[in-house]
C-alpha cells in the first residue's frame, strides 16, 4: 500500500465536494492514532486550509479507513464477549491474548468442569434417565393438556414379562423338567411355567418334555404323562398339547437316529395323553389316511392298539409300568407281585434271562426285589420236576452277578419263605424237601451265604416205616 508522501501532487483542483476529509471527520469516524494527523499535515499546503486530493488519493485513503474499520470491530466486540462473561461470573478478565480469547475456540471459556459428560450421562435424545434411577408414582395433573376428567380413571402399574424366545424357552424349561424328575411336583412346575410368558410357544413345552423322558427311564416317561395331564386348564388347553404332538410325529425321524423306540413311545404317549383328557378325542381321527411317513403310522397305531385294549378303563395308569416312587405302597405291592409273577412265568416259557433281567430294570422298584426272590422260590415248590429248579437257580445267579437283586433282598426274599413254609406245606406237601435242594444248589452257585443255608428250616417230624425196619426214614 502506497503512502501518502509518496504520491505525486497534481497542480489541478478537485470539483466541488471532492475535498479531502478533515481531522473531525477521521474522529468521529474513530480513529484516534497518531497516522490519521501526520497524513492531514503532509496534505495541507502550509495554510490554513488543506489541499484538493487527487482522486487516486481519496481512493486510497478510504480503501485504508475501511480496512482498519474491520480489524478494529472485530477486536473490540472479541473483548467485550469475554469481558461480559466473565463479569458475570465473578472472575477477573483474561489476557486477550491468551487462547481463551480467540473467537474461534470450541473450549470452556469459564476454566471449569472435569471432563464429565454431560447431565451425569442422563441427558440426550431418546435418553429415560441416569442409570438406576426409579421413578416414583406420580398423580395425573389436571393441568396436563392431555388429561381428560372423563377417561381418567386409576393408574395401574402391572409388571410386564417379554415374552420368551424359543431359544431361551428350552434354556429355561429343560432345567425346570430335569428337576421334575427328580421331586415329581407337578404344582411346582405350574407356578414355575406361570412366571414365562410363553405366548405362542406354549407347544414347545409339552414336545421339551417328551423328548427328554425318551431319553430316560420309565418312570420319568410316567412323571410326563402326569405332567401333561395337570398342565391342561391351568397353563395351556387340548389344542396346545395336540400341536406339540403333531410336531413329535413329524420329527419321528430325527427322535429315531437318538432313540429306536421313540414311535411306540411316542404311541404310549398319545394313548395315555387321550385317556386322560388331555388331548382331543378326535385326535386319532385327525390322522386316518392322512399320514405319509412310517414312523408316525406306527406311533398312531400303537395308540390306537392301547385305546381298543384299554377302552373300559377311564387311565391307562400301568402304561409305563408300576412306577415304585409315585404310587401309594399299597397299590404299588398289589401291582408289583402281579408284574414279577408274570415275569417269572414268561421266563419258564421262554428261558430269556437277558429278557426277564430287562423287565425287571423297568419295573424301577429296588426295593421290592425281594418279592421276586419270594416268587421265585414259591413258583419252584409249587411245580414240578427238577427244569424249573435249573432254571431258577440260574435266574438268581445272573440277578446276583450282576448286581440288580442285591444281599439284602436275596436274604429278605429267601427269609420270607422260612416264615412261610408251614402255610406253604398245607398246599405242597415236599415243600420241606424242593426247598432243601434249591437252598443247596443256590449256595453251590454263590447266590447265598452259608449262613442263610444253615437256618433252611428242615422237617418238623419224621415218620418211620415200622419198628422192624431199622429206623429207615420214609421219604
């Protein structure tokens, strides 16, 4: 930028109001530095009054006023923002030229905080609150716009339960079924199932449960039956439990690869589950010509076959066997003896040791073996001829080795008979005399101790041919 000594005067006047401006007019315009006079001297032509300006001057000069115009405005409003603020708060002012007084800085201009986020983190759009906050129940206000005297009655609060996933209802229910089997409440289970919401997989509760009793023991496939019957009308109705049935049948061929007998099974089940009401009636009919894979025609047969053999009777309650520690002693003795005669008697025919050993397995009463030691022997002095000893003998020996009639109930089984030998020679006279021979091979084999062989009670009075015989013992 040229000054002003520098440019050349020209002799020429400027026209009228092309006058150079005066010094009261540099002051109104605010300027109070000591450039503004130098520059009116250097102009002025020794007299009072100033110079005509050429009009490369004027342009100039106004180009500069403007310039610093700008420079000074901007600094002056810079301070006095800060100056305000900080008057405000009570502190002293900045240095301008500190950082804290660009215009241009995004930081605290008050120095304070600790770089916490905002609102303690309860603030922002779509926020509910800080974390843990629990609000407390307030009245509606009748001020509020959307209060309506007419509709408003009283606040309810309920607690909602999402509703479950299938996913997390088999990580919830399979748990809670284990369980079952082990304590066999059924109301338990109930209030347990009420707490989910199932929504609209309530199927996959009865489907869970079966599936899991295949894969265990008789007794648990009894709990389920009993389960499925308590859950109808409390926690879901027929046409849940039919739904879980008709995605068992079609996953017959996947239960298979886990459990070969999963369509009898399933069959048993289905009889049972009609028996008792908790399915529909029609349930069987709902399936007649309509059923493509092998697998669930034999299920649906079976039930089929269970329903005509049982249709006198309202509960198929002997479906899964006796079920030892879910049925009251009485009726579990009475049901008991009738299944181990009939598994002695099947033995005798068919002499499957392998086959009379399962049966018993399933009979799941440990604790009534001895009744079987008590049939057995019983069964041997009612008979006849030396087969049904062998065979007998062999029996218990193949029980014994393998550890399913253990010492007690061999020795309590065997016992009972001693007490009983006199009622039971009223009817079997040699009883004295078979029994003998079978206590004797029993302990040849190991089944019994010495002991229990010493205490075999022997005839209680032997007859004798005459007194001319020599004392000879007739047999």
């Amino acid at each position: 930028m040229f000054s002003a000594s520098a440019i050349p005067a020209r002799s020429g006047e400027l026209p009228r109001g092309d006058r150079a401006p005066s010094l009261l007019g540099a002051e109104q315009a605010g300027y109070d530095d000591g450039s503004d006079e130098d520059l009116a001297e250097e102009l002025m032509d020794g007299g009072d009054e100033p110079r005509a300006w050429t009009l490369q001057e004027k342009t100039l000069h106004e180009a500069r006023l403007k310039a610093k115009a700008k420079r000074r405005l901007r600094r002056t409003s810079s301070r006095d923002s800060n100056r305000e603020s900080l008057s405000e708060a009570g502190e002293p002012n900045p240095d301008p030229s500190s950082p804290k007084g660009k215009s241009h800085d995004r930081k605290s201009r008050m120095g304070k905080g600790r770089g916490l986020p905002k609102k303690g983190g309860a603030g922002g759009k779509g926020v509910w609150g800080a974390p843990g906050v629990v609000y407390s129940y307030q009245e509606p206000d009748a001020r509020d716009p959307n209060y309506d005297e007419a509709v408003q009655g009283d606040t309810v609060y309920a607690t909602v339960v999402p509703e479950l996933e299938e996913e997390e209802l088999e990580k919830k229910v399979q748990p809670m079924v284990m369980e079952y089997f082990e304590h066999g409440d059924t109301l338990e289970v109930v209030e347990l199932l009420r707490e989910l919401n199932l929504g609209g997989h309530k199927a996959a509760v009865p489907s869970l449960a079966v599936a899991l009793s295949l894969e265990g023991k008789a007794s648990h496939r009894e709990l389920t039956s009993r389960l499925l019957s308590d859950l109808v009308g409390k926690v879901m109705g027929p046409e849940d439990i039919a739904a879980a049935f008709d995605r068992m049948l079609s996953d017959l061929p996947d239960l298979i690869l886990d459990t070969p007998e999963a369509p009898q099974m399933l069959g048993q089940f289905i009889a049972r589950a009609v028996a008792d009401h908790a399915l529909p009636l029609d349930f069987l009919e709902r399936y007649k010509r309509r059923v493509d894979c092998e697998h669930a025609r034999t299920a649906l047969d079976r039930a089929a076959v269970l329903l005509r053999i049982k249709r006198d009777v309202n509960r198929l309650d002997n479906v899964w066997g006796v079920g030892g520690g879910q049925r009251p002693v009485k009726h579990l003795i009475k049901e008991v003896k009738c299944r181990m005669n009939l598994l002695l008697r099947e033995y005798l025919l068919s002499g499957e040791v392998s086959e009379a050993e399962h049966c018993l397995r399933q009979l799941e009463v440990p604790h009534f073996h001895h009744e079987l030691v008590y049939e057995a022997v019983v069964m041997v002095l009612e008979s006849s001829g030396d087969t049904a000893v062998a065979m007998m003998v062999k029996l218990l020996k193949v029980l014994w080795q393998t550890g399913l009639v253990t010492l007690d109930q061999m020795n309590r089984g065997f016992q009972r008979v001693y007490d009983e030998l006199g009622d039971i020679s009223l009817d079997v006279p040699l009883a004295h005399c078979i029994l003998e021979r079978l206590v004797d091979l029993c302990f040849e084999e190991g089944v019994i101790t010495k002991q229990l062989r010493d205490i075999c009670p022997a005839r209680g009075r032997k007859r004798f041919v005459s007194e001319g015989d020599g004392g000879q013992i007739k047999h």
